[in-house]
C-alpha cells in the first residue's frame, strides 16, 4: 500500500496557469501552487509535477503516475535548515522519510540530502541508503533561505506522491544552520496539480462517484442478549476520517467515510496515529 505524506519547510514560485499552445509549455518551466505555511517567520512552499505519461492522470487503471515533483521552499525573515520529506503517520514525524536542506556555514558547503526518521533524537536522523534528488540549492543570505530539489513522484522502497488525491504533508523550520531540533512545525493537506507542457494545468481526475452503503451491507439492527448485554454488526469507522477529513485517508476523496465504510481499511484503523 503506498502512502502519501509529505515533510516541507520553505517555498517560492512562478504561478502555473492553465493556458494553450506555446505560452503554456513555458509556464511548466515555472512553479504552481504556491501556499504559505506560517507567517512568522513567513514560509512558503510552491511546486511543479510534471508526469512522464501525461495520459496516464485520467487511466483509472494506474493509481500512481510517475513523473517529477520540483519543490522550491522559501523561509522570509529567518535563517535555519528547512527540509522537506513523508510520513506514514500524518500528524508526526516519525517514521518519516524527509528531504533536509542546511545552508552553507563558515565550514562546510551546502547540503541538501533525503533522511531517514526512526526516532525524535539525533541518532533517529540518518542519511538514506539511496540518494535520488536532482537540481538541488540550498541558499542563504540576510533576508531569505531557500531549498530547492526535484524528487520522482514514485520511488521503489520510498513512500509514493499521489497526483490523484490530496496529500498530507508536514514541515518543520530549524532554529539554526546546523541540524537539531526545530523551531516551527506544522501540518497541511493540498492537491498536487499536474502541468502538462503544451497545456497548462490539468483539471484534477474524476471517477465515477461510488454507491452508499445500504442498510444490508452496513450491519444488522441492535441485539440484546440474555444477560442484558447489546451486539452490534457493523463496520468500524474512526473520529478522525468522519469529523476532520470527511473521506477514508488512505483512499481518497471519493470514499466518504459515511458513505463507504465498507471500504475502510485495517491499515487506516491500526496503522495510523491519528486514527
């Protein structure tokens, strides 16, 4: 089962706007989506995906398209490692899988690597067996600090971005240069819009919208049993997906929770903190 959580600490962009013919494919040399995550200190984050097989984002048939996810972080009115990564259990960092940028310092070059989060200490900060980011920049000055990289969509052995349904995403803000403890984090969910040269934005995927459970599928009425005690049959469905997502975290937004319980996972249930 693949996952979609997401770690990001600073961002900028150029707005990708849905156009045709030349002007669109130059947009997609830009960035889209940009979204503040703080404002003090004021931090953004904006992107750009664009797939390998752009035919591929309607085909029911293919749950995860390929392709590359650049992200660019801006951090205004502070300095400090800003970073970016997933995590299995939305809401915390570990385990977490994590792209961290630190500035360049008196001693040492820029450095903007993929992390492995086993534990909230150092020790459960380590450098991944496999490094895959491309363009990556890490820079600094007096009023900005901005981490920029491209990373594949799907990665075998890493947790996957889904362009067909929202994304959980958390972010943290380093209160130094050198890797430690962070001064801010948060969490956010968001769309991740697909720019397609030549085109622009795409509209985000539709699928035929699934039926409500009935009254035969969802369970049998109450039960009292001799010793006064009360059976019910049904399906289990958690507080968190009723009431703050609406929908099953880990099948997307065309899976209410009311609505299709029966679709609900062991892994969302017992695997997922918040859950």
């Amino acid at each position: 089962m693949r996952y979609s959580f997401l770690t990001l600490f600073a961002a900028t962009s150029l707005l990708c706007k849905s156009a045709a013919g030349d002007d669109a494919m130059d947009e997609c040399m830009g960035l889209s989506g940009t979204l503040q995550l703080e404002s003090n200190p004021l931090l953004e984050f904006s992107y750009k995906v664009v797939l390998d097989d752009p035919e591929e984002y309607n085909d029911a048939a293919i749950a995860f398209p390929n392709g590359d996810l650049t992200a660019e972080l801006v951090l205004h009115r502070g300095g400090g490692w800003i970073g970016m990564g997933m995590s299995k259990d939305f809401f915390q960092m570990i385990p977490g899988e994590v792209v961290i940028g630190l500035p360049a310092s008196d001693n040492s070059s820029p450095s903007i690597m993929q992390y492995d989060l086993s534990a909230k200490l150092g020790s459960g900060v380590n450098a991944a067996g496999s490094q895959t980011l491309t363009d990556t920049e890490c820079v600094q000055n007096s009023t900005h600090t901005i981490l920029t990289f491209t990373q594949r969509l799907v990665q075998d052995g890493r947790l996957s971005f889904d362009v067909k349904n929202p994304n959980n995403f958390i972010y943290a803000i380093g209160s130094s240069n050198t890797l430690g403890y962070h001064q801010r984090k948060g969490t956010f969910t968001t769309d991740l819009r697909v720019c397609e040269p030549g085109t622009g934005l795409l509209p985000i995927p539709t699928t035929p919208p699934i039926s409500p459970i009935t009254p035969s599928k969802s369970g049998k009425e109450p039960v009292e049993l001799e010793d006064g005690s009360i059976c019910v049959e049904g399906y289990i469905m958690d507080k968190w997906c009723i009431e703050t997502s609406g929908y099953l975290l880990d099948k997307g937004r065309n899976f209410p929770t009311l609505e299709t319980a029966d679709q609900h996972s062991v892994h969302c249930l017992a695997d997922v903190g918040v859950c």
